[in-house]
C-alpha cells in the first residue's frame, strides 16, 4: 500500500472516530434523563387500569402543567402487587429502574431491608413532610427500621355488612348492630335458617370474605408483632383468644356444612351477601360498588367489627404508595413527582376520578366520603385502624396465619398449637 493511500485511511478512521463520539453524546442525553428543550423525563410503572388509570393521568396531567420542566412516562406494567414483582425487582437488580413506581405498601419492608428502594427521610423532611399529615398507620407501613422508603397514595378499610330486612325479620334492631362478640353471635343465631346439614341462609361466617384472623386478633386486642424485638408474636393469648372464637364457630354450625355452603356460592352477582343468603360479612368498601352494579335494591348498613366488650372498635387497612427504586436515574425530579402524587392536591385529583380514599384526612371530607351513610363509617375508623407488620416476611406470615385459621377451624389442631407454631416458624426466618 502507497503511504498516500495509507494518509487517506487514516484521515479516514479519524473522522469515522470523532463522528460516532459525536453522535453517541448526542444519543445520551436523549434517553429518559431529558430531552433537546431542557425537560426531564421521568419514568413511572403502575399497574393501574380503568378509573385508576385515568386518575393516575389527571394527577401526571395536572403535574405537568405546574411542572413544565419535567415530563412523566408512564408504562403499564402488570401484575405489581404482593409478591408479583419480578420485573421490578430484575430491572433494579439490572441496574436498569423506572424513576418511580406504583407499590404495595405491603411489600415495603422486604425491599427496604434488601436495598431495593431509595430512603427518602431526607427528602421528606427538606420538603417539610411529617407523618402528621397521613393516617398513622399508613406512614407506619411505608417506613422501615425507622426510614421513610414510600409515599402513602391510597388506603381502605373493613367494616361488618349487614342486611337491614333481615335484622327487621327476626326482631333484631338495624339503629343498633351488634357491638360486642356476645351481640354478634346472637344475632347470628336468630338469622341462621337451616333445614338439616343444608343452610338456607347463614347469619355470619367469622372468616368469610375479609375476615381474616388480622382483623379479629385486633378486635380482641392482640398484637402481632413487636417492634422492639422484631419477632412476630401470633401466639399473642388475645389472639389465641380471637381464633379460638372463630374455630367455636365453626364447630357450632359444622365447618363441613360451612363449606358446602360456601363452596356452591360464587364471586360478583353470585356472592351470598349479594343474593341474600349470607345476613353480614365482613368486607371493604369496595363492596359498595359491587352492590351497585349486581343488586341496587339490597337494602343494608355496615357497622365495625364487634369486640368482646363492645369498646375500642378498630379494624386493619392496606394501600399503596409511590416510591424510587435504587438506582433510579432522575432520583431529584421523581421526588417531585411524587411528592405531589402524595400531596394534597395530588391525592384530591386521584380519589375523585378513583373513588379510592385517600391517606390524607381532610381530604376524604373535602370529597364528601364523610357525608356519605356507608362509605362514611370506613373514613371514621381510618385513624384507628392498623397496618400489617412491616417486616421481611410479611408474605410468609399472612400465609401461615391463614393455614393456622383453616387449620383450626378444620379440627386440625388446637388455636394455641397453631398459633406457637406460626410464631416459631416466622421467627426462625426472620433470624436467618
């Protein structure tokens, strides 16, 4: 090869060079940090859908407008919830996260304590944002070890629903619902009709629907955990106490009995509430909706989960929240995302659309929740209610305290067994 030839080729990969380093800084700052007229973009996985959906849209929308400097992504991504959130997780592990993403309150304690979310106690308190503003037992479940990782979005509740017409048949008074334990299985009694094994109607089944042994170990005044030694504590004796009411029950009207029952029922318009065959059931608003649409005309009320002395009525919530998964790449313009989200404009617009309650108080009233005969009474208790342990096996344990009620409710072991067994179990893994 002639040296002139030899110049050209050289002069030539020198140019090839500087132009694909011109070309790749320009790429780098197309991505999603920002854009060519100075916007950041920020990218947020939900996995939320028809009205939420569109709530979620008017609070980025409304967002938008007070913040043009940034602009949200919003992408769809399925199944986020407990324990549904492998994409998530492999995106962070890949070093690879949304800005902000849509999240189970539920699952915060296990993210936390693995490193998979930005702490955000700095940032809320540069901005000024106390946990005096949130229902406690929201800011609770999005804290761990001391350290806000979530800001709370939404939240609900569970109440006792009861069917006004059959209270009047049987000469119970709809004006005063059952208030302790004694109350409820009275009423439960007068309005159970059943011809032989097979159940025309049943009154109340303790673990029905939303009657999960959380809501009732409460109610008898039980703890679940303890904060101070991080261990679980199911074998609490007021819980004991609680379960052993509920396998009481069961031994009373026949578990099998029960469960033929339940068994040939069904969900939506075929639901036993719905088609007058089961008098109460413990469930949340969301029941409200589903009332509307399968049977309007069911005349009901709701009342709180009786206690055994009628007092200190209380029940558990859940929610979810917004947070920065580690490794986030816009961490400064995501906080201002959610912090509006979160905020009490952003939390008015997502409710409305929603028909969510929010985690913020005065809020609720603002929407008229208050006002409202049925969805009011799930507001009241709000500020009493409970979160469930924020602690890395938070799945575990709701796992194992449901097989302890089947379990015990089935004659396959005795409450307090059950319930020892469930504390061991948990502990060990949470040791480990």
């Amino acid at each position: 090869m002639s040296k002139g030839k030899k110049k050209m080729k050289f002069e030539l990969f020198i140019f090839v060079f500087i132009l694909s380093m011109l070309l790749a800084g320009c790429s780098s700052g197309s991505g999603s940090s920002g854009s060519g007229d100075g916007q950041t973009t920020v990218t947020f996985w939900h996995s939320l859908t028809d009205t939420t959906g569109d709530a979620a849209e008017a609070v980025i929308k409304a967002f938008e407008e007070q913040n043009p400097d940034i602009k949200i992504k919003a992408v769809y991504t399925a199944n986020q919830g407990e324990g549904q959130n492998e994409k998530l997780l492999t995106a962070v592990s890949g070093g690879n996260p949304p800005d902000v993403a849509y999240f189970d309150r539920f699952e915060i304690g296990s993210w936390a304590d693995q490193g998979s979310l930005e702490d955000l106690t700095e940032l809320a308190e540069e901005s000024g944002i106390t946990k005096d503003t949130y229902y406690p037992f929201a800011w609770e479940e999005a804290s761990y070890d001391g350290k806000l990782y979530g800001m709370p979005i939404s939240t609900d509740s569970r109440l006792v629903y009861f069917n006004i017409d059959h209270f009047k048949e049987v000469g119970l008074d709809p004006n005063n619902p059952p208030e302790t334990i004694a109350e409820l299985e009275d009423a439960a009694e007068k309005l159970t009709i059943k011809d032989g094994k097979r159940f025309e109607r049943i009154g109340f089944i303790p673990w029905f629907g939303q009657g999960w042994l959380y809501g009732w170990g409460w109610a008898f005044g039980g703890e679940f955990y303890d904060p101070e030694t991080k261990t679980v504590t199911a074998n609490d004796p007021k819980i004991v106490e609680a379960l052993q009411w509920m396998t009481d029950f069961a031994q009373k009207y026949d578990v099998e009995d029960i469960a033929g029952f339940t068994d040939s029922q069904g969900d939506g318009a075929m639901d036993p509430f719905l088609t007058n065959q089961l008098s109460m059931k413990v469930s949340g608003p969301w029941e409200v909706s589903a009332i509307e649409k399968f049977n309007p005309d069911l005349n009901y009320g709701v009342f709180p989960m009786p206690t055994p002395n009628g007092e200190n009525h209380t029940t558990w919530s859940g929610g979810w929240s917004v947070v920065i998964p580690k490794g986030a790449e816009n961490k400064e313009a995501a906080w201002e995302f959610m912090k509006f989200f979160s905020g009490e404009e952003g939390q008015k617009i997502f409710s409305e659309i929603a028909r969510d309650f929010s985690v913020i108080d005065s809020v609720n009233e603002e929407l008229g929740y208050t006002e409202d005969p049925i969805l009011g009474e799930f507001v009241k208790i709000l500020p009493v209610s409970n979160n469930r342990p924020v602690m890395t096996q938070g799945s575990l344990y709701w796992n194992e305290l449901a097989s302890a009620v089947e379990n015990a409710t089935r004659g396959n072991g005795t409450p307090e067994e059950l319930l020892e067994n469930v504390t061991e179990k948990v502990n060990k893994e949470l040791n480990k």
